[in-house]
C-alpha cells in the first residue's frame, strides 16, 4: 500500500509541471483573445532562422498552442493546399509509407468520417475513427 501511494504521489508531483504550463498557456491564450489580432515578436539568428520570443503561445509550440491560435486574415487553401493537408492528414493516421498521392487519395477516401469527426468529435463514431490515429 505504502508503495502504491508514494507512485501516485511521485505522478503527481510530475505532473506539476505540465498543469503550471497548461494554465500559462490557457491564460495567455484568454489574454489575447480578447483583441482582435495580436502580433509575436520574433528574434532572428544568424543562420535567417526566426524564433517566437513569447515562450507560452506561439505558432511553433506544442499542438495545444497551435490549436489555440488561429489568422487574423484567413487564407483559402487553394487546390495546392487542399492536397498537402490530405497527405498530413494521412501521415497522421500512420499511412506515411506510401506516395503523396495515394495518401492524398486515403484521405479523400475517408472524408465523410473526417467531416463528421470535425462536426461531433465525441461522437462514437467519430471517436472510433479518430482515436485509431497514431498521433490523434
């Protein structure tokens, strides 16, 4: 018993820090949501790399963040952009071993369950499909 409760105290006290990071990330996120568009900062390196200078929310963090973030002006796809998103989509569910056209195809083919996925994601349905993804 004792060694069971000095695990799930030592999870705990590991998980700390993911909380403290999660609650810095919801309340920046809340911040600037609050503004019509907001800008970040960035530093360059002297290879041309930029780097987001805030280290909470920024488009290069985790999908959290990137989930949070959405463009003040949205961009169509276009026709281009429609045919990489169906082959990441595709690398996501683990199809990543075959051409960029057939897992431009798998995607195409299973675009009713993604559709239905983005509409009612816990849906059984939609849960059954989604959660088979290697990195969901």
């Amino acid at each position: 018993a004792f060694r069971t409760i000095a695990k799930a105290k030592r999870a705990n006290a590991n998980l700390h820090s993911l909380r403290c990071d999660m609650i810095n990330k919801l309340h920046v996120a809340v911040e600037m949501g609050m503004h019509d568009r907001f800008y970040l900062p960035h530093n360059l390196d002297f290879r041309g790399r930029t780097y987001p200078v805030p280290p909470h929310l920024n488009q290069m963090g985790s999908d959290v963040c990137r989930g949070l973030l959405t463009f003040a002006e949205g961009k169509p796809l276009g026709r281009r952009g429609l045919y990489n998103l169906r082959v990441h989509l595709a690398n996501l569910f683990g199809a990543n071993k075959i051409t960029f056209d057939q897992r431009a195809a798998w995607s195409e083919e299973r675009e009713g369950k993604i559709l239905q996925s983005a509409d009612s994601p816990l849906s059984e349905e939609s849960l059954a499909f989604w959660l088979g993804a290697d990195d969901p």
